[in-house]
C-alpha cells in the first residue's frame, strides 16, 4: 500500500500515532485531577481516600536536601 509513493510502513506509523495522540487527549479531558471531582467514587470512598492523601503529605520530607540525606 504506498499512497502518494510513502511506503505502507510510514502509513502504520502515522495512524497509530494519531490514535495515541488522540486517547491521550481523551484521558486528559476525561479523567478528574482530585479525588473530590471524581464521578466514580462514593462519598465514603472520597472522604477515605481524602484523608490518606492529607496523612501521606503530613509524612513528606519537607526540603530536597533532607531529602538527599536521606
């Protein structure tokens, strides 16, 4: 299949790319940035998920420096 003299391979590329490049815009769009925006989650399960978030970054090393030390 060599259209406009490009050989088929090249052809493959480019649609294959297209699709990548357009389900990675899909799933930026699609997906939430917060467990408080999320459609697919419960109350519960946002509250709970919420809270483990905010105990994870209370156990964050602060400074890059402490962090190299480390």
């Amino acid at each position: 299949m060599d259209l406009w003299a490009i050989p088929g391979w090249f052809w493959m590329f480019v649609i294959e790319g297209l699709l990548a490049v357009a389900a990675g815009a899909f799933t930026f769009f699609w997906l939430d940035d917060s467990p408080q925006h999320a459609r697919f989650l419960s109350a519960a399960e946002k509250q709970a998920l919420i809270s483990e978030l905010a105990r994870e970054e209370e156990k964050k090393i602060a400074s890059a420096l402490v962090r190299c030390a480390a």
